[in-house]
C-alpha cells in the first residue's frame, strides 16, 4: 500500500484549486497524509515482527521439553492476538488515508486501490477483534487462558 500511494501521488500533477502548491507531491496536507501512512506501515511490520518473536520462542520451547512450553505458547497466541487487533484497526485506517492522499485518482478502476481497503476488511471480518479483546481483557485481568486450539 505505502508503495502504491508513493507511485499515485508521483504521478498527479494537478492540485486542487484551494491547494498551496501546483504538485500533489509538494502539498503539505498530501505529505502529510503519506507520513502517517509511512508511519502505520512501520508500526504495523513492528507489531507483527514482535508477535513473530514471541510465536518463534514458543516453537523453539517445544522442542525442549522442558515444562516452559505452555507458557511460551500462552504468550505467543496473546502476541498474535494482540497483533491482529492492532493491524486490523491501523490498516482500515491506513487504506482510507490511501484516498485522502490520491483523491479522485485513487478510486479509479485501472489500479484498483481499493483492494487495500478491501482485503484487510476481509481479513477483519474473518476474525473479529471484538472477540479477541474480550479474551484478552479476561486474561490481563483474570489470568483466563485461551481456549484450546492453534488460535483464538
């Protein structure tokens, strides 16, 4: 997605009227806009490389057998759940700003841009946070494990 905004802004050359400066790429509202899509990006990959620490320790603790296993295994699903809920949310909010920083350009059908904001609709549907916060909120609280199985 960061990719894609970079290219679509690039390749606008008119501004709106009541902009400051003649090129999109120059506009400080637009620049604006693609720093905090920079920014989601790093936090997103940041939040998904830690969880992916915590999923690689709890793999690693099954080999050894070592009794630490379940709980390495405990704080990896947390990791991911955890993970998930922020991804989801920075990424909807990441694919608008897509729009904001293209305009009218982005929703034209030959790039599909909208794909963006589509998939990671898809994949938030498919497992929705609600139910995932509400489990995590048990366990900060309560110490309530996860329910059985390869994830919640």
């Amino acid at each position: 997605m960061r990719l894609d905004v970079l290219e679509l802004v690039s390749r606008r050359s008119r501004n709106f009227r009541h902009g400051l400066v003649e090129e999109p790429r120059h506009e400080p509202t637009v620049q604006e806009t693609v720093g905090e899509i920079a920014a989601n990006s790093f936090a997103a990959t940041s939040i998904v490389a830690t969880a992916a620490v915590a999923l690689a320790a709890a793999h690693e603790a099954l080999g050894h057998g070592d009794g630490h296993a379940d709980d390495a295994r405990t704080r990896a699903m947390f990791a991911a759940a955890k993970a998930k809920t922020i991804v989801d949310r920075i990424g909807t909010d990441t694919a608008s700003l897509l729009f904001d920083a293209g305009s009218a350009t982005s929703v034209r059908r030959g790039p599909q841009l909208d794909r963006h904001w589509r998939n990671i609709r898809t994949l938030a549907s498919h497992n929705p946070r609600s139910y995932k916060l509400r489990l995590i909120g048990d366990h900060e609280l309560n110490g309530t494990l996860p329910p059985p199985g390869a994830f919640f």
